[in-house]
C-alpha cells in the first residue's frame, strides 16, 4: 500500500541504508537496527506516491560532550515519538526510498520544523 507523508513526520528505517557522519560512526555511536529520521519534503511530494524517493534528516541521541551545533535542531523527548532528547543534524539531508520507511512515530511541531528548514538553507548558504 502506498504510504503518504507529510513534512516535519518522524518515520523509522533501517540504520544501515543511512549515511552518518565520521564522528558518529567512530565515536560513542552505537548501532540500531533502526533509527528516526525527519522527513523534509514538501506535502506534494509527500502525497505523490508515484514519486519514489523522499529526504530526510537522520535523528540521533543529543550529545551530552558538547553543545547543539549550528546546524543541527534540538528535539526533547517525547517529542515526535522519541524516547530521549535528540538531535536532527541539518546537514546530513539525505535521499530514501519510499519503500525504506518503517513506522511513523510523530511529527515535529511546525515551529520546530520551520527551524530545521532554517538551519538546513544557512548550511547551503541560502539563508
């Protein structure tokens, strides 16, 4: 069945078709079957189910080592469905398949997605 998604929805997928920075590979990271990603995609893509590809910004646990960088959104827990504070780093953007989405968990609060839209177009130089 066609799946329809909506900007700003929390969705899981599988850790491993996810491209994550160095440091979160070689540092305290541990591997997850599945992760959390944010989708960042306008609603009429979303809908569009002949439309096989979407973007999204992969979540993880925020670091306790340092601050919230420039370019990534804090997300409390319970927000979206996740069980601990979190992170959505902006500029680790990334094409999935439709087909790789697992469940939806949430969504961001339009506020919260509107600051994940800022940071990602500041990181792109458009802002």
């Amino acid at each position: 069945m066609p799946v329809s998604v909506l900007p700003g929805d929390i969705w899981t997928v599988d850790d491993a078709i996810l491209l994550l920075s160095q440091d979160m590979k070689d540092g305290d990271r541990e591997p997850h079957d599945e992760r959390h990603v944010v989708i960042a995609i306008s609603e009429e893509l979303g809908e569009d189910h002949d439309f096989p590809f979407l973007l999204c910004v992969p979540i993880t646990t925020k670091p306790t080592s340092r601050a919230v960088g420039k370019y990534e959104v804090e997300i409390a827990a319970g927000m979206g469905g996740l069980s601990k504070d979190s992170v959505a780093p902006a500029y680790l953007l990334q094409p999935i398949s439709r087909s790789d989405l697992g469940e939806q968990t949430g969504n961001l609060p339009e506020r919260r997605y509107q600051e994940l839209l800022a940071r990602l177009l500041s990181f792109l130089g458009r802002l």
